[in-house]
C-alpha cells in the first residue's frame, strides 16, 4: 500500500494481491478484498471490469446490500453518502471508488455492478471489497504504579502504521508498537494518532491526582490518601 495526498487529504491506495472475478468475458478486478481504514479518512477501492465484444455498458454502480431475487442498489442515491462519493468509469474500464470522510457506518462489503445493452448482460463483482472502518481509543491496563496505554483499534490498520504519542499536546514517541508506558504525573493528559492521519487523534486520557478522605473509627483524625488515577471518558482506572 502507498500514501499518497490529494491538497489536504489523505488518501489511503491499496496495492495488493490483485483478485480477478469472471468467466466468458466478464470480469471484476479488485487490488484487495479487505482493508482497515480510520474514520475520517479517505479510502479508494481499486477495480476494473471487463466484458465480451458487441456490448455497450448502459448502466455502472457499486453497492453494499445484495438480496437473492432484488436488484442492488446504488450507493451513490444514499443519502448517507452524500458529496463524499467519487468513481469514473471510462473507456479504460476504470471503476475505482473514492469514499472520503468515513464513518464507522460506513463499514461494509462493497460489490461493483454494470449492466449492458444486451440481454443477460448484468454481472456483479462478487466477493467485493470488504471496508472496516476505526477509530482510535486510548486503553489503559495495569496498576497504580506501572500503567501502559494502548492506542486500540477494532480492526487490524493496513499496511502496519507508525503509531504518534501526544503528551498535553506535543510528541513525545513514534513507534510501530500500539503502546506507551510513561510516569504519569498531575493533570497530563495523553492522545494518539497515525502517521500521515495526524489530524485524527484519539480523545485524550488525563491523568491527575484526585483526594480519598478516610475516617478512622477510633479517632477524629481524618487522614488523606493521595491516590494517582488516569481518567477517560470510561471513567476511573485503578
């Protein structure tokens, strides 16, 4: 897989064993049939398509929902993917799909479907493309005194991605691992991102000192107990 930017935009080129589907003439090529991309992003599911001589394609879409006996429909009439959609198909039998702005709904298996003029001339690209779309969270494990964040994904990232660590906002560690260990002292708080997608970080983990108030029964005297704490928006982490 190759990184590539278009202005501002990431967007993730998938290079891999290529799966060629079809018989008599007809075909989809995809370039892979799995990919693990980061809400946010943008994504493009390489194909190509061929079909017999003597046909004029009339109609070309891609589509996520197929049941036996209904006619798919095309992605491009969903609402939900309004203006974030781009595919060309053209006398080269191009049909690459452009997904931008992913969302985690967006996770699906993606078929390409082109009709011609001709009777019987409907062919679907089966099996599809599988799309899983993440985001990043910061996952804390260990004890009072030895913790380790995780920046967790659900769904393997393709093309095993250099992970970035922010401390209070500033870069404290790139590294292929998905963990970071550190002391954790008042009020820092911690986030994650991946490389070439910096702008889609993880909420951040605060870490800070908050104050138990214990009472002993046989005095008045109240004792303090400093207890350290990281706290996400799953709540406290002992």
């Amino acid at each position: 897989m190759a990184l590539r930017t278009a202005g501002s935009v990431l967007v993730v080129f998938l290079w891999s064993v290529t799966v060629v589907l079809g018989q008599n003439g007809w075909s989809v090529t995809y370039t892979t049939q799995s990919i693990c991309v980061l809400k946010g992003s943008t994504v493009k599911l390489t194909c190509s398509y061929t079909y017999p001589s003597g046909h004029k394609v009339t109609s070309t879409f891609w589509f996520t929902k197929m049941e036996t006996g209904v006619e798919p429909g095309d992605i491009g009439q969903d609402p939900e993917y309004a203006g974030r959609l781009e595919y060309h198909v053209d006398k080269k039998k191009d049909c690459t799909l452009r997904i931008t702005d992913l969302r985690e709904s967006d996770s699906a298996t993606y078929r390409f479907r082109f009709i011609t003029d001709q009777t019987g001339g409907r062919y679907i690209g089966s099996p599809g493309v599988t799309l899983s779309v993440t985001g990043l969270q910061v996952k804390v494990t260990g004890g009072h005194q030895d913790k380790t964040l995780t920046c967790s994904t659900t769904c393997t990232l393709t093309d095993n991605p250099t992970y970035i660590w922010y401390k209070n906002g500033t870069i404290v560690k790139e590294d292929t691992s998905s963990l970071y260990s550190d002391y954790f002292s008042d009020a820092d708080s911690y986030s994650c991102a991946v490389k070439g997608h910096e702008y889609l970080h993880s909420p951040a983990v605060c870490v800070w000192i908050f104050f138990y108030t214990y009472f002993h029964t046989n005095t008045t005297l109240f004792q303090f107990v400093r207890l350290m704490s990281l706290f996400n928006n799953d709540g406290f982490h002992y």
